[in-house]
C-alpha cells in the first residue's frame, strides 16, 4: 500500500499538470482563431500558461500554424521523475486545433 501511495505521489502531479495545459491551450486555439493574435503571440502565451502549471516549456518544443481560421498547437516535453530506486522521464504532447469546417 505505502509503495502504492508513494507511486502515486511521484507520478499523478506531472498528468494533472498536462492536463491543465492540454485544456488550456485547447482554449487558446479557440481564442487565437477569432482574434488578431500572431503566431508568436499564441507562442508567448503557451510557455506562459506551461509555466503557471510548473511545466518548463522552451519556445522550440512548440509548434503553432496559424491560417484562414484554424489554429494548430502542438507541444512537446518530457518530465523526470525520481522513484527512488529509479528515475524515468514521462513524454507528453499536448495539442489543439480549431479547424473551422468550410460550409457546403
């Protein structure tokens, strides 16, 4: 049971905070689809909000494209986690997209 809790301890805040940025930057994707935002803007505002969520996030491991309405963010890191006996590294990639359908 302790090795269970210690497990969940080490390996449960990196996913909570993934998940708090995925769901961030899927509301920026909505955002920077209807505003005048540029690429780089939307870039400024990803690490930023990765930071609030503890997540050291360097501009090149984001990818933005920005074009008739849509709006694609991808971004990738790793986190390193300490289990004692072993160290691992958690890959995550979160993304969004607001790609308008065009009307028929």
């Amino acid at each position: 049971m302790a090795i269970f809790i210690f497990l969940a301890l080490r390996l449960l805040p990196p996913y909570i905070s993934n998940y708090q940025l995925q769901d961030s930057i899927q509301d920026l994707a909505l955002i920077a689809s209807y505003s005048p935002m540029s690429e780089e803007d939307i870039l400024q505002q990803v690490i930023s909000r990765a930071g609030g969520y503890g997540i050291e996030l360097p501009a090149k491991q984001v990818t933005i494209h920005k074009g008739n309405g849509s709006v694609v963010i991808v971004a990738q890191y790793t986190v390193p986690v300490d289990l004692a006996v072993r160290r691992i590294e958690l890959r995550f990639e979160p993304s969004a997209s607001n790609r308008q359908i065009a009307a028929k």
